[in-house]
C-alpha cells in the first residue's frame, strides 16, 4: 500500500520523509499500512475543515480522516486514512515550544497516525498514552525530522529566492 503527500509548491522533498514517518509510525503500532494521504495545508483549509466535520470554528494542527472507523478486528485491517497538517500551525508551535518546523510537522503527522489507528485523548489517561505513543514514535524517528528539517529549509531558500528583488 501507499503513502500519497501533497504540499505546496517547493515543498515536494517533504514527502520521502513523512511517508516513512507514516509507515515507522504504524510499524510501532504493530499495524500494518493501507493508504493513507497526508495533506500539507494553511489554517484556512483546516479551520474550513474543523468547522466542518468537528462543529468547531477555528483552525487546528492536524485533522484525521480514518477510512474505516469499526472497531471489530481492528488490530487486523490494514490502516488508511487522510491527515490534513496546517503549516501556518506547524511554524507557530514549533517557535512556541522551541523546537524545528521539522520536529513539530513530525510530531503533528505522528499524532496525526495515531488518530488513524484509532487512538484518542478525550480523556486523561487517554492523553498520557497517546503522549508516550508520540514520544515513542519520534524518537525512533530522528533521521526522519532531520530530513524533513533539510526539506522545510530548502523549500523556505527556494521560497526566498523566488520573492528576492534582482
């Protein structure tokens, strides 16, 4: 099965690194990979789609769309689904807890998988495994955040020299 990544314009060498994110992410889980597509966006299309499908009106970080929400053998089905990331969030949280843009679109695309494989944190103790989950996950994947570090950075160099004045 297969991981699709769409971003915006210059950011196409995000997608090796999140697809293997993705996969780490369900290896971790003991879960095996269906299809899943991850969408980099802006705040307006994640606040259009939280309003939308949550009933709540503001942008958030990351949205999950799991393919197939039963819950009979679950542990079994391959996982799919869509996750939407807002890099206008991804930019502000990762100055907000200092860390890279990279660490933070990890964390946001691990959470993000979770959620695909039917995790929640509606409760406290749900939030506590779900957190370990996360930091679990990543630190597994610190090649990942790497490469998705020089990717950000070579789409942002790519971005400036466009806008430059000659």
């Amino acid at each position: 099965m297969a991981v699709s990544v769409t971003a915006p314009r210059g950011l196409a060498g995000l997608a090796p690194p999140l697809r293997a994110l993705v996969a780490l992410v369900l290896r971790g889980e003991g879960r095996r990979l269906g299809e899943v597509g991850v969408v980099l966006s802006g705040d307006a299309r994640l606040r259009q789609l939280n309003r939308q499908w949550r009933g709540i009106d503001r942008a958030t970080d990351v949205i999950s769309f799991a393919y197939d929400e039963a819950e009979a053998d679950a542990d079994s089905r391959p996982v799919g689904g869509d996750l939407v990331v807002s890099l206008d969030r991804v930019r502000a949280q990762a100055r907000r807890y200092r860390v890279s843009e990279g660490a933070e679109l990890a964390r946001l695309v691990a959470h993000g998988t979770l959620h695909l494989c039917g995790h929640d944190h509606a409760k406290a103790a749900e939030r506590t495994a779900m957190r370990a989950r996360e930091t679990k996950a990543l630190c597994d994947a610190r090649a990942v955040v790497r490469a998705l570090d020089r990717a950000l950075d070579a789409g942002a160099r790519k971005r400036d020299a466009a806008i430059a004045p000659r």
